[in-house]
C-alpha cells in the first residue's frame, strides 16, 4: 500500500429500527487536524479524476453507492513513488480513506444509482490559494485503465 495511506474499517451496530455507524472520531488520529468536512453526489459512470494537494490531506467516505478509489504516489521521497493503489469503497464496503498531500487520487462511480462521498481535509478551502493541482483522469504518467474488468 501506498505509504501514509490509512484504512479504517467502519463497524454498523444494527437492529430492528436500522443501524448506527461511527464515521470518524478525533481519537481515531487519522488526520493531524481537522479543515473542513463536505459532500458531493455523483452520477453513475462519472469519472472525478485525477487531483492532489500540496499541503492538505484528504479523508474520503462513501456513505451511498459504490465507487473505486484510485490513488498515485507523487512523492518524490517516498519509498512508494509510482504506486498505484486501487480501493472499493461505498455502501458495501464502508472504510474511511486517508490520502496523503501529493498522492493523486480519483473515482468512478460504480453501479446504476449516483454515489455521495463526504470528505474531511486538514485544511479549509481557500479560493484565493486552492490547494488543488489537476491531472488529466487518463494521464499517461498514471496509466490507469478505468474500464471494467472481469464483465
């Protein structure tokens, strides 16, 4: 795995009126400080590639639909630079998905029904100094394959 990415599985507690899930809590130490939290819902098929920060960490959560994660290591000091690591989250598979600054990351949305992702970062969103560089979603320097596999 990609170094500095972290995993947290998440535990539903349910019963006969539905469930209760912890999402994250500050004493889970996944970010080194909490920015911001948002939504966005996207629709089937689309493909939200590729990005990366320089100076914030992203924590991804998809609580409706289905998605895969792709994730890039840019980090020219990192042990795991050109790593790509490729991750299932969703309704399916709730896991919380820390990407650290100057990892790429993207997804598509998997399935016939749009995907709502909530993502907290370290850092709030500046619009005069937006800590968001892009890459084309099939940057030859990835080269990932978006297409699926195993019909």
């Amino acid at each position: 795995m990609i170094k500095d990415v972290q995993v947290k599985k998440l535990v539903k507690h349910c019963d006969d009126r539905g469930f209760f899930m912890e999402i994250l809590r500050d004493d889970d130490q996944l970010l080194s400080r909490f920015g911001q939290a948002s939504m966005s819902r996207t629709y089937p098929g689309v493909v939200k590639a590729f990005h990366y920060h320089e100076r914030q960490d992203d924590l991804w959560f998809f609580p409706v639909g289905s998605a895969q994660v792709v994730l890039h290591d840019l980090r020219e000091d990192s042990p795991t630079k050109g790593e790509t690591n490729v991750f299932y989250l969703g309704e399916d598979n709730p896991i919380l998905l820390v990407i650290p600054k100057m990892v790429a990351h993207g997804y598509r949305v998997l399935g016939s029904m749009p995907a709502l992702i909530i993502y907290f970062t370290t850092a709030p969103y500046d619009p005069d100094k937006p800590d968001e560089k892009r890459l084309a979603w099939n940057d030859p320097d990835i080269g990932f394959d978006w297409t699926t596999k195993n019909r």
